[in-house]
C-alpha cells in the first residue's frame, strides 16, 4: 500500500510538472506570425538596411536598433519561424517594465534568405495590455 502512495504520488508530480511546463513555456503559433497585417509597421526612415551574412536572430536585433522606434535593451525571448523554402520571421519579445497599460511588446522582423544572406523585407510590432484585452493586438493598450 506504501508502495503505491509513491508510485501514484510520483505520477502526480511529473503530470504537474508536465501541466506547468506547457503552460508557463507556451510558443508562438506559426499561424500568428504568417500574416503582417497584423502587427502595426515600424519604419526604418533613418537608415536603408544592407542584406544580412549573420544569424536571423542578430539581422532581426540590427533591424530593430535601426528601427525609428529605437530597441536597444536584449529581448526576453526570440523564435524564429521557416515560413516557406525563402521567407524567414524572427520575433522578439520584450517585458515592458513601468508602464501601467503595457506589458509586453513584440517585434515581427521578416526577411528573404537569398544565397545565406538575409535581406529585410519589414518590421511590425504588437502590444500586451495590463488591463483589458489579454491578446496580442496591433492596436495601442488603453
């Protein structure tokens, strides 16, 4: 009887631990990211970006210190998404701290690989709401 409380109790804790890990651990589904529409443009006014020989994740961290909204500060979290045999999608991630609407912002960098090199194709971004809405939005968090 000993026995089976800790089989029974040790199945508890890795189902729990399974549970947590999914969902504190969630990832961006490949469906969020497809269409640009749905991230607010950022332009790239001061400066025209040359194709890219690094990896997606530092092309897309160039891209956003170009960017007019000026990132410098390192994301909390980057995935990259294979969209088709050419189109590569980095996201970018960011905590907003101090902001009593904003909680997060994220950054959709896209780019064409052409022979290992990464040419920027546009960069858009989305808002967390604090209060409100919970989903990611291209419209300003009220």
């Amino acid at each position: 009887m000993k026995k089976q409380k800790i089989w029974f109790g040790a199945i508890l804790l890795v189902a729990f631990a399974l549970c947590g890990q999914t969902l504190f651990a969630q990832k961006t589904a490949k469906s969020e990211v497809v269409k640009a529409e749905d991230f607010a443009r950022v332009e790239l006014s001061r400066v025209r970006l040359r194709p890219c020989t690094e990896s997606p994740k530092q092309c897309a961290l160039q891209v956003l210190k170009a960017s007019d909204d000026s990132v410098s500060e390192m994301p909390k979290d980057f995935e990259v998404f294979d969209l088709r045999k050419n189109k590569i999608v980095v996201l970018a991630t960011y905590r907003v701290d101090g902001d009593d609407s904003v909680k997060g912002k994220r950054y959709r960098a896209e780019f064409n690989k052409n022979e290992g090199r990464y040419e920027f194709v546009e960069l858009g971004k989305q808002f967390k709401c604090a209060r409100g809405r919970k989903n990611w939005s291209k419209k300003l968090c009220p």
